[in-house]
C-alpha cells in the first residue's frame, strides 16, 4: 500500500490524499460502507459502485469467521473472489464485536475466549490467530487485535487495557512478518491507538504505534460513551503525534458532523454502520438535516427524495419511500441505505473538493449545524 498526501488546508489540519493498493486507488478523506458479513446490507455492488460510488468497503473478522467460515473463505481465493467485490477491501480484527459479547467471553493474556451468537459454540482470538485469519479473508488492509474499553473505564482499567493492547500488537506485528499474504497481492496491518478519554493514555498509544513504522494507523475506543468534544479533543492529541505522511482511520464514525469535525482535526478515513442501520429504520441523512419518512408530513409531498442527491433519489419520491416504509416493503431499506450512503461518500468528497480549493473552513462552518437539524 502507498499513501501519497496531496493537499494540506492552510486554516486547519484537514489534507487529502491518494491510497494505492492491489485492488485500486482511494481518494481520502473516504468514508467505507460496512460490509459486516461479506455484504452491505440491502445494497447490491452494482449500487455501491454506480450510485454510491464506494471506493473501498469493511469486512468484519469476527463475523465472516463464523459465517462463511474460514475453510469456504480460503477454497474461494479470498473474500474479494467470494463476494465480487473487485475493489479495496479493509477487515477490522473483530475484536470490538468480541469485547461486546458481555456475558459470554474472557479475556486473558493470551487472547480472548467466547461464545458465538450463533450457535453458542466456543472459540478463540489470540494476536496470532486473528492475523492468520485476516490472510485468509485476504483484505488489502487488516487491523489488529485490541481491546475496546467502555468510553466511561476509570483510568486503572483503562491503562491496564491499553498494556494489553500493547503487548497484543508487537505480537501482531510478529505473526504479520512471519506470514505472506494467500493470494498473490499485498496486504497492510494497521495498529490502533486505544488509551479511552486519557490525554496521558492516548499520547503513549500514538507514541507506541508510530514507532511501529505502519503503512496507516487507526484510532479506536471513540464514539463508544464517551461526550462528542472529548472524542475530539483525544483524536486531537492522536493527531498531534502520528505521522502525518500516513493515512489516519477513525473507527466505527460516525454522524456526518462527526466527520467533518474529525476531517477539520486530520482524519482521512472513516466507517460507520449509520447510514446503513438508520436507512432500514427509515432516516435519510440530507445536506439539510434528517428526515424521518414514516412521518405523516411525507404522505402527499411528490418531490424526489435528494434533489441533490443519487440517482435514485431524484426517481423516487418522498411519499412513495414513506408508503414504502409503512407498507413494511423491503424495497424500503434499499432506498434508504443507497440514499445515506450515496450522501455520505458525496459528503466527504465535497470535503476533499473545498480541501483543494482551500475553502474547507467556511464551507465546514456554513453546514456542519444544518447537518444535525431535523426536517
């Protein structure tokens, strides 16, 4: 992988860049659909690649390692030649889906055990073993294994967490240099920086992992309970120390102001199950604020969905979408999850498009509260 930085604006640390991989290019600041298990729910890849316009999706470890298994993963050539999906691919460690299985999993030094949500069965992440399975889901970028502290852990259990983590990613790193990629292309592993809602912590965990000399580096253990301006205030202490000549993805955000605030503080790359999740339960992100279609407001309003919007938003009409959702129609959530996606990969390229004509600060400033109205 290759990280070429391209344009830095003169009122803030937002920049833009060019990702190379195996699989294509990514034009940062991106936002990545999420893929959990192989597919972006109610989308098809045609969508993603014509309307939505992804550059690259997520898959997620732990999902994928249940369903379709690793065995069927490998017989295909990889999750890229499984699914048909001909462009970048990243794969979280799955480690933030294993530390939420409250109840049903313990962590030790070694790695952490648990139950499937499936079918109750027992399994085990260790550093090792998730790198050897992210080889054979054949991601162009993987991510280590970390623990996710809760966003309110006092600060002994979040320091003691972020040992782990530590002492977890040299053994990554290790696994990482005695392994080759399955499938005849490169891969990247990307460290992440942990440390909770402590400026200490946090400096440590960027010191720790810029020392690793990664192609990128992630930030993780935000957006999970802690306030909005201490999310920013740690991705700006991140920030300060990470090299600035890699990319910089920030886990699991989030809403499309949280974007554009963590763009302004010099994050490139971004995920979130959002615009997903919120489109099948009937909420339309917009330029203007949320929309909520199952109100009766909808009912007789002809206009198209987005008239700024995709393609199938300037087809479909408000009330035809709001019949839709309360007629229970799956056509529904496939509507909306195109909508918000398409919304969220236009958001972030007219971020990089201002970042270019060193506007950003007064185009970021004109729309970031309408963004969070209610329509």
């Amino acid at each position: 992988m290759f990280f070429e930085l391209q344009h830095t604006d003169a009122y803030s640390d937002a920049r833009t860049g060019l990702i190379t991989t195996a699989h294509g290019q990514i034009k940062t600041p991106i936002f990545m659909p999420v893929g959990t298990a192989g597919t972006v729910k109610a989308v098809h890849f045609s969508e993603l690649r014509e309307q939505v316009q992804a550059q690259i999706i997520l898959g997620n470890t732990y999902h994928l390692y249940l369903r379709p298994g690793l065995d069927t993963l490998q017989k295909a050539g990889g999750l890229h030649k499984f699914n048909g999906w001909d462009r970048p691919i990243l794969t979280d460690s799955g480690g933030f889906q294993v530390f939420s299985l409250t109840g049903i999993r313990k962590l030790t030094e070694e790695g952490c055990r648990f139950q499937s949500h499936i079918d109750g069965s027992r399994h085990m992440f260790t550093p090792e073993n998730v790198i050897d399975t992210e080889r054979i889901i054949g991601a162009d970028i993987i991510m280590a294994l970390d623990e996710c502290p809760p966003g309110e852990s006092d600060y002994n259990y979040a320091k003691k967490s972020l040992g782990l983590t530590q002492r977890w990613l040299d053994r990554c790193f290790l696994r990482f240099s005695q392994t080759e990629p399955l499938y005849g292309y490169g891969q990247t592993l990307f460290p992440i920086v942990q440390g909770c809602k402590y400026k200490d912590l946090r400096r440590d965990a960027a010191r720790f992992v810029a020392d690793k000399g990664a192609e990128g580096n992630a930030i993780g253990g935000l957006a999970v309970g802690e306030p909005t301006e201490v999310m920013y205030d740690m991705i700006e202490v991140v920030n300060a120390i990470l090299p600035k000549d890699k990319p910089r993805y920030l886990m699991g955000v989030g809403t499309p102001q949280n974007i554009l605030e963590a763009i302004e503080r010099g994050v490139d790359m971004f995920d979130c199950v959002m615009p997903t999740r919120n489109g099948r339960n009937a909420l339309l992100f917009t330029m203007h604020g949320t929309m909520n279609m199952r109100n009766k407001k909808w009912e007789h309003d002809f206009s198209p969905i987005d008239e700024e919007g995709c393609q199938t938003d300037k087809v479909y009409t408000k009330a035809y979408l709001h019949h839709l959702f309360k007629a229970q129609e799956l056509l529904a959530m496939q509507i909306a999850s195109i909508h918000n996606l398409a919304f969220y990969l236009r958001l972030v390229a007219e971020a990089r498009q201002h970042i270019e004509n060193g506007d950003f600060m007064t185009w970021k400033s004109a729309i970031v509260n309408e963004l969070g109205k209610r329509i």
